[in-house]
C-alpha cells in the first residue's frame, strides 16, 4: 500500500467524512476532503512549510484540523502531535509544557483551531510561527510533496511529557502498514464498513484507528468529539445506531460510562456493529458484562467486544480478539503475580485476580517476553513499528534494537493469547491518556511530613471504572493528613489534569521497591487490591457522589 495513492486518490469512492460541528454532522466526500487539504497545503507552503520540516499542533475532532493533517504532509511537512489540555490541568502549566515541546520538536509553525490561539505561549520558542488552520485555506491546492517512504511523517508526543519529551517518530512506510494491519485484523470491507468514533486525534487510537484507516479504505466515518461524549456518554452508541456503525473503538471507563448512561434510552435503530476495540487502559471483565447486558437489547453480540493492545511505538494494533470470538478471562494468583510468578487458580480462590485476555498478535506481528515462563517486560517487532524518539538518540538505543521495540510493559502470553498486568516505568493509561506520574509523584514526595521516594499514584478498578489512588508513607504519624491529601490531590489535577480519589498513608517501610529504590507500582496495585497493605489513615479525596460505600464510611468515621 502508497499511504498517499491510499488517502487523495478518491475520484468515484463511496465514503464519507459526517463531522461533528458542535451542533450538528457536516458532510463531505473524502475527494472533497482531499481537495480541502490540498489548499491547507499551500497556506502551509506560505509559512515555510516544505520537506524537511516540522509542524506542531494540538489536534482536535474539528474538520479544520482533519484537513490539517493530510495538509501538512502533501506541503512536505512531518506533523508532530501536542498533547491536548488535561481536563484540570493548571493553564500555565499547559503552556510550559508547550513551550517544553517547542524547543523538542523545533517547528517552523504551530497550527491550532482558532479557538485554541489563546492556549499556545507566546512567544515561542526558536522561530516558530502561531496559524490557525482556518487561515490556511488557499484559493489554489498545491501540487504535492509528501515525505518520501522511509522519511519521519508523524512524531507523537504523550500527555505529561514535560520533563522527558519522547516523540514516537513514523514514517508513512510504518503507517500505511498499520493501516494493513488494522484492515486485516478487523476484517474490513472496503464498501461495507462505517465506523463512529468520539476519541481525540491527538491519540494514536484515534488518529490512525478510526480517522486514517476508515480514510484510506473508503469507508463512511462519523466522527465526534471527546467534549461531545463526556457531556453525554449515550450519545456513542446513538451515533453508531443512526449511522449504522458496523466498527468502532474505545476505552474500558468510556464502555463503562456508556452503559451506565443509557439505562433506560432508547436507540432509533438496531445496532449493526460487528467489532468494538476495547483498549488503551486496563480492560475490567466487569464493564464487558455491563455493556452486552445493556447493549444486547439493541442488537449488540458478545463477539462484538474485542479487547486489545497497542502503543504508539508500533504505530497503533499489535494484539486483538479475533472476530466473532468471546472475550476470554483468566483466574490468577494474585499474590504470586505481584512476585512475578503466574499461577493459575481457580475463579473463586481467595487470592484470585481476573485477567480479560488481549488477543493474539495482530497479523505481522511478533512478541517476544524477556523471561517467558513468568511475568517479564513484552518485546514487540512489527511492520509498523517506530523509527525511535525525535531528538534522543539514547532513549530510541535502549527501546528499539534491531527492529524490536522494549515496551516496558509487563505480562503473559497462555495459548497464544497476550495478558498485560502493568508497567515497568512510571507511566499512568488513563482513559486512553498516558500520564507521566513521576512529576506528580516528586512534588509529593517534597511536601512537608512525607518521606522523599515513598509515594506512588495507581490505578484501582470501583464499579467498572478506574479510581486513581497515591499511596505514601510519612516521616511520622502526627502529620496533618487531611491537608497532605488535599496538597496531593491539587497538584495531582494542576500538574497532569489528573484526580486523586484517595490517599492511602501507611507506615514507614511499607511501599514495595527494587533493590536500588524504585517503587514497584504494579505490586502497589495488587497488595492494595488484596488488602495485602496496611494503611495508618485513608482520607478519600473524590466526589462524595462517587465514593465507594467503605470511602464514605471512613470519612463519617474519621470525622
């Protein structure tokens, strides 16, 4: 596949792009959308856009900004992609982190909505210019000149990656063999498929996922926005029963909050939908069984949820449930897993934990575990895999060797199946977003009465949906735990956009570390989970409306 040939060559095709504007779907063809993106290009031209250039932006759901993508490449450009503003993050903090990836990524322009202008700092940095994607429509489409096969088109930057900037560099040989995979591994016919999605374009799951590939195959795509779906969760599945969604793709806490929306609503019209991607976080076998109850009324089939597994590093898919099969679940030890063993038990043994399966490798794909007969870091080679981090030569060294790329994720396969229990770095999934829990975790770490290097911030799953908890050990019980907690959980939201629901103190010692100091956050995680730590004082710092029923009687307690 020519990733150009595959998205402009659209003279007689049957797709279209319906967009949502804020009140209602535009319509266009994707030849209409081309011929836009070529006028996008020469307005990129007349900024300095050329080969060997970068241009930075914060990519939004907007048809602006969907324009803007395929514009900068046939202007030559390579496009690198900013994070979006966390829901809660500080405004300035945003903008440093701006300005952080600015001097990274080095753009000759920076391109937003126009309504995003206020957002970027000025000045920037080096000689980057600010645009709006709605100046850049020229009167005259320009003849092209994307990036050559092998050259970087696309550097996706993570959310919270102030400190340590790392930008997944890709070329167009790398996506357009995404796009490959993800038409084999979901079984897409070119002419039969429409695909609906809400996810942000400033992700990979978004982006290549439901934007490029219903793009490059031809296929209707009804695209929302994320603001949209947080409003009103029911609105997903409403989109995919008026369009007549046969694909789509989303997160666990996003299934969660669909289910939970719909309740007793209505759908115009029986779903037709034959694959649902359910990725990005961890996938709880409890919001699978929510949403085909709640779904299977309208037509939904079990088959249809298909847990999976990517990352940016390999441009997007590397495991899937295979189609028309059931989400598989596995019982393990959940104490022997928080040591690295995985020890199979039964569904009702007391220390049982339940893992939702992840698939088998996407076609092309091979995974490779550094420890195979007990939990280790999964290696993944693929088609699609990165050309390693923009401007860092000794990240892209100790994360891609020889083709292979270290994902620092940790799991197992069993029968051919991948199963992920966490992560071997300091890095949060929450709700598609990677969040760099570090930063959060050092400014604790510094407050007055906490022990420096003893507290951590994991992931604890509450009715179907994921609770951020930060556990932390103090120099001394007489701390004021009440405001620690309330210090923990604003810089939390002012630092990342993050929110805290509880803060879990325990005694000195308690947090489990490597040998050479580091907090072990996935073994956190599961002692938390099975009462396997003792905490001194728990101080919940979410919603009282979202309070689990313990939360709220040990605040009644506490007070």
């Amino acid at each position: 596949m020519d990733l150009w040939d595959a998205l402009t060559r659209k003279p007689e095709g049957r797709g279209r792009l319906h967009c949502w504007d804020g009140e209602g779907f535009e319509t266009a063809s994707w030849a209409e959308v081309v011929d836009d993106a070529r006028r996008v290009a020469q307005g990129l031209r007349r900024h300095g856009i050329g080969p060997g250039t970068r241009v930075a932006t914060v990519l939004t759901n907007s048809r602006h900004a969907v324009r803007g993508v395929l514009g900068t490449w046939l202007a030559g450009g390579a496009l690198a992609s900013l994070p979006v503003p966390a829901r809660g993050m500080d405004l300035e903090e945003y903008r440093e982190q701006l300005r952080t990836l600015c001097r990274h990524v080095d753009p000759g322009v920076f391109v937003v909505d126009e309504q995003l202008k206020g957002l970027v700092p000025e000045p920037l940095p080096g000689d980057a210019t600010i645009a709006s994607w709605e100046s850049l429509d020229a009167a005259t489409p320009l003849d092209p000149s994307p990036p050559d096969a092998d050259e970087v088109a696309f550097i996706q930057y993570s959310s919270g990656s102030t400190g340590t900037p790392k930008g997944c560099m890709l070329t167009p040989r790398a996506i357009a063999a995404q796009l490959e995979i993800l038409l084999a591994t979901l079984d897409g016919e070119p002419g039969r498929e429409t695909v609906c999605s809400w996810l942000p374009l400033s992700h990979d799951m978004g982006l290549f996922g439901c934007l490029l590939y219903p793009w490059a195959w031809d296929f209707d795509l009804a695209l929302s926005s994320p603001e949209r779906f947080t409003q009103s969760p029911r609105t997903w599945f409403r989109d995919m029963s008026d369009y007549g969604c046969t694909q789509t793709a989303g997160t666990n806490s996003a299934l969660h909050f669909a289910a939970r929306a719909q309740r007793s609503a209505r759908l115009s019209k029986e779903l037709r939908l034959r694959s649902i991607v359910v990725g990005a976080e961890r996938i709880e076998g409890e919001t699978i069984d929510a949403a085909i109850a709640t779904f299977a009324p309208f037509g939904l089939r079990p088959n249809a949820l298909r847990p999976a597994y990517g990352l940016a590093e390999a441009t997007l898919a590397v495991t899937a449930t295979p189609t028309d099969e059931a989400p598989s679940v596995r019982s393990v030890d959940a104490v022997a897993l928080a040591d690295g063993e995985v020890r199979e038990v039964a569904d009702d043994a007391d220390s049982s934990t339940a893992l939702v399966s992840l698939g088998p490798p996407c076609p092309g794909v091979e995974l490779r575990f550094a420890d195979a007969d007990s939990l280790s870091e999964l290696h993944v080679r693929s088609p699609s895999i990165f050309s390693g981090y923009h401007g860092d030569a000794e990240q892209t060294a100790e994360r891609l060797k020889d083709g292979e790329a270290a994902t620092r994720d940790l799991g197992f396969v069993r029968d051919g199946e991948l199963y992920l229990v966490g992560r071997s770095d300091d890095v949060l999934s929450i709700g598609g977003r990677k969040v760099y829990a570090r930063e959060i975790e050092a400014a604790v770490s510094a407050f007055d009465g906490v022990r420096r290097g003893c507290c951590t911030i994991v992931d604890v799953p509450v009715s179907g949906t994921s609770h951020l908890t930060m556990l932390l050990e103090l120099r001394d019980g007489q701390a004021d735990f009440e405001r620690i907690a309330a210090e923990a959980s604003r810089t939390a939201s002012a630092k990342a956009g993050i929110n805290l629901s509880e803060c879990v103190f325990l005694e000195k010692g308690s947090l489990p570390k490597t040998p050479t100091g580091k907090v072990q956050r996935f073994r956190c995680r599961d002692m938390l989970l099975h009462d396997r730590l003792t905490p001194t004082r728990r101080v919940w710092t979410g919603s009282a409306l979202t309070a689990p029923r313990a939360a709220r009687e040990r605040q009644a307690a506490n007070a």
